[in-house]
C-alpha cells in the first residue's frame, strides 16, 4: 500500500489539512517582509555634511541656517547642497553674490552628517553613517541576508530530514525570534551584519519545513492549489510590509513588527502535527498513525481504523526511501540530465535576479517608496491567478520563456524613456514586476516537472541554490549605478532576456507523464504523452519536499 493510498483514506483535504495550512499561513507571511526588509531599514534619506562644530560661533553664528549651508556646502549642478562634499572654509562672499562660481577648496565631510528625518526617523544610514563612501554597506546587508538564506537552506535541510520537520520547525521560530531581536539592537555595523546574516540562515527553516508540511499532509491533486495558495501568502505579506515600514519609521521597531507574527507561530506550534511520511519512512509507524487517527478524526472519517491498520504503515514504501541513494552531484552524471539541470540553473538565477532587482528597485517612479512598494505587491496577485489558468492552457515552456523576455523588454522600455514620463514609466515597471512574479511562480511547477521522482528533491534544492545567488548578487548589481546609473538596469534585463531564451530550449511538461527515473530523462520523450481517464493507475508523484518561497 502507498502513503497517497493511506491519506486517501482520512480525506486527503479535508478540515485538518485546511487547519494546518492557515497555521502555516502565520509564520509565511513573515518571510516577504524580511526579504525585502531592505527596502525600507536600509533606505538613505537626503543628507549633508554637519557644519556645526566648535568655536563656529561669532559671524558665522549669526547666520541663518540657510545661510550656513549657503557659506558651507557647495551646491550641485541641479542645485541641491552636496551630500558628501563641505567647503574648507566657511565661504562668506556667496551672500552677496551667491550665483558666483566656488573658489574656496572643498573637502570630505569633516563632522559627521545631518539628517531629513521627514520620512524615516531612523535608518541604517543614519544610525551607522553609511553615507558617501561607506554608501555600498547598506545595500549590502540585503547581500549578508540572502547568502545566510544559502547556508541555511543546506544545513535545515539535513537536520529536517534526520530530526523531524515539527521540531526543527520549532527551532527555526525561536531562533528567527532570537536573531531579528538581538540584530534590531545592534550596536554597530558589523554585529547588524552578523545577525542580519543568522537571521536569514534561521528563517530558512521556516521556509522550507512549512512547504514541506502542507504538501507531505495534502493529497497529490490538491498539491498545486495549495502551492499557489501558499504563494498569496508571499504576496499578502509583501502588501503588509508597506503599511508597518509606513508606521515604523524607526529601523529598529519596523524588525521587530515584522518578527512579531513568529511569536503567534511559535504559541499554535503545539497544534502542527509531525509529518506522517517521515515518521514512517525513519520507521515510527506507531506514531505516525496515531497522527492519521487525528486526521480521519478531523475530516469525520470514522472507519479509517476499520479500514486501515498500524501494522499496514511499516509495508508502506515512500519515495523519500528510495531518493536517499542520490546526490546534487548525479544531476551532473549523464548529459541530458547535465543538460536540464544547467538550463534550469540559469532560469531560476534569471527569474530571482530579475524579481529582486525590480523589488529592491522602488524610486524613481514619481512616487513614494510605500506607495510604490505596494503596488509592486498588490499586481503579484492577479498575476498568479492567470498565470495558474494560463498554464494549463498553453503549457510551462512558452510561460517561462514570455514572462521573462516580456519582463527584460519592460525594463528596456523604462530605459529608453526619459524620467519626466513617470506615470509612463510607472506602469511599465508594474507590469514587469507582474510578469516578473509569474516567471516565478511557474518556475516553481515547471522544475517540479522536469525532474525525475528519485532526483526531485535534489533538482530543485539545486534550483533553490541558483535563485538564492541571484538574489543576493542582485543588491550588488545596484550599486553599479554609481558607474553609469542605468547599468544595473541594462544588466537585469540582459539577465531576463537570455534566461527566457535559455527557458525555450528545456521540454514541454503539459499534461506529460512525469520522469520517474533517470534513465527516463535521458530517453527524452520525443512527444508529451497525454493523460487519459484510462491512465489513473499511473501514479503521478510529485515532490515531497519543495522550497516554494521566494
């Protein structure tokens, strides 16, 4: 008997499943917020050098403080004060004839920086003066942020595997808690960037065993649904991370809002069951069907321990048994599977890099960086829901390829028009930010698809790995912007246009029988073959363990 075939039996979607995806609702509409956290704590607010200083009383003193800037910062080609740049000595001659050229020697800002604390009370530029040449630290704490998200997806995933998913979930949530506390009081620079750093290693955890759950306690053909509902779950916490940043000025209180709904998670933890396929598959069959008497008691199958026994659960062979034998390094053995899985590493770098890049991207629109946040959000819902029709419709490969190459040309159009058409540019970037969202939501399904059953769970941790890169590279490309400002522009969508190529040379999986080994791989179907109502003793697995988070 087959674990699908033992679900079945409790109603494979019944209330109990529903209960568990709505707790593991919780905890996942925090993973966007810290994710794009960036946008907001590492934020550079208009600012110039301090001009006050000791001994500066006398003429000087009796100035306004329009006047002193006037006498003390030298002004700009568009006529704001320079942010980094102070003049020597105060230049009193600019109040007569303030429209004559500077000849007074300029330095670097010699007492620090003031502020516009009009719109965030407190950032990590202005708490740590990462200003001027130090400007490239505060865009890469997001970097620190995605490359413990790396190492986290490694280390969760073996101690999951050994330990169990509820209490390595159990840990992800207290350390997540711990680490995002400790890194809103840090003290400098470097402790931020240290725990900034633990903290994406530990929400990881969170990632991964949430998805993990729901889709080990769902029944096959309600796997899809509950992946693009577990997505909203992204997208509704990204809609919220704009109105706490809007309330939460202060860097430090705005980490702490967004962790607070781990404390809710870590108070219903007690009410997440164990996964009953790795209880059975590291041999607790006992408890594992303790778990399936709940489940059947829950969705009001009452015959479920006249119909199934404890005893028939240690005959049960699970897929996750048979896949332990493989290996990141088998994707690499044989050439078509080398092939596949070289092709979708550079999709899944290209759909990550391109969603970061315009998500960490929110000025410049004519509009204010919560509105703008917003709206960056709110399109990723209609775009999931036609995205999800559209491709049953007219298959992965042709959306892969179009939503990415749609998006590279909406950032190319925002390149070439000039800034003054913002609402025109606005639109643009919305509508690429959509298609940049369904680019990755069917990456998710198509890679599913792609990969052999007894190498799934390595295909897409590999994907995984590829999407965290390009995400955390993104942050970096931005600040290329120093060198020519449209070049990180140019750069992502050079990314999107060559991955959505690189998407049109894998297979067609639409209503395909899925790969079950490798050796299937390598034959290479030369046609999809269609599913028909004959086919249902055909069994249709799809991967156990999935990291479906952004």
């Amino acid at each position: 008997m087959k674990f699908e075939s033992i679900l079945e039996e409790t109603d494979g979607f019944g209330r109990y499943q529903i209960g568990l995806v709505l707790l593991m609702f919780i905890p996942r509409i925090t993973i966007p917020c810290h994710f794009l956290l960036n946008n907001f704590i590492a934020a550079i607010p208009s600012h110039h050098c301090n001009i006050s200083s000791p001994g500066s009383e006398g003429i000087f003193g009796n100035l306004s403080e329009d006047e002193r800037l006037t006498v003390s910062i030298p002004v700009q080609d568009d006529g704001t004060p320079a942010s980094c740049l102070m003049f020597s000595h105060p230049q009193f001659h600019l109040l007569s004839n303030s429209s004559s050229p500077s000849e007074g020697a300029v330095v670097q800002c010699q007492n620090g920086w003031e502020y516009d604390n009009s719109t965030f009370i407190s950032t990590l530029a202005t708490q740590f003066d990462l200003v001027c040449e130090k400007r490239g630290l505060a865009k890469a704490s997001a970097t620190i942020f995605f490359v413990g998200v790396m190492a986290g997806t490694v280390f969760f995933g073996v101690l999951c595997d050994k330990y169990g998913r509820r209490s390595m979930l159990l840990v992800s949530y207290v350390s997540s808690i711990v680490f995002s506390i400790v890194s809103a009081f840090s003290s400098t620079y470097i402790m931020f960037a240290a725990f900034r750093f633990l903290t994406g290693f530990a929400l990881t955890g969170i990632i991964n065993i949430t998805v993990v759950l729901s889709i080990e306690w769902v029944d096959t053909k309600h796997r899809t649904f509950i992946g693009v509902f577990g997505s909203i779950s992204w997208s509704l916490g990204n809609m919220l991370l704009a109105g706490f940043a809007y309330l939460a000025t202060d860097w430090r209180i705005l980490i702490i809002t967004v962790t607070s709904p781990l404390l809710l998670a870590t108070a219903t933890w007690w009410w997440i069951p164990e996964s009953a396929r790795w209880l059975i598959a590291n041999g607790k069959a006992e408890t594992a069907y303790k778990y399936l008497k709940k489940c059947a008691t829950f969705n009001k199958r009452q015959d479920f321990t006249s119909r199934v026994k404890s005893e028939a659960l240690s005959t049960v062979a699970t897929v996750e048994h048979q896949s332990h034998s493989y290996t990141y390094f088998d994707l690499f053995k044989t050439p078509k599977l080398r092939r596949l899985t070289l092709f979708t590493g550079i999709v899944w770098y290209g759909v990550a890099s391109t969603y970061y890049g315009l998500s960490l991207n929110i000025t410049g629109f004519g509009l204010d960086r919560y509105m703008t946040h917003f709206i960056y959000a709110a399109i990723e819902m209609p775009a999931k829901i036609l995205i999800y029709f559209s491709l049953n419709k007219v298959g992965r490969r042709i959306n892969q390829t179009g939503t990415l190459v749609l998006t590279g040309f909406c950032i190319l159009i925002n390149i070439i028009t000039p800034i003054e058409y913002w609402t025109f540019r606005a639109v643009i970037a919305v509508l690429g930010k959509g298609l940049s969202e369904a680019s990755f939501t069917t990456v998710f399904l198509y890679t599913t698809e792609l990969f052999p059953t007894v190498m799934r769970l390595n295909g897409l941790g590999y994907a995984s790995f590829m999407a965290r890169l390009g995400a955390s590279i993104s942050p970096l490309i931005m600040l290329l912007e120093d060198t020519w400002k449209l070049l990180p522009e140019v750069i992502f969508c050079m990314v999107a246009i060559f991955s959505g190529l690189i998407a049109w040379l894998l297979p067609e999986t639409n209503n395909a029988r899925l790969p079950e080994t490798v050796e299937d791989i390598e034959e290479m179907r030369k046609k999809p073959i269609c599913f028909t109502t004959e086919d249902q003793n055909i069994p249709l697995k799809l991967p156990i363990s999935a990291d479906t988070t952004q």
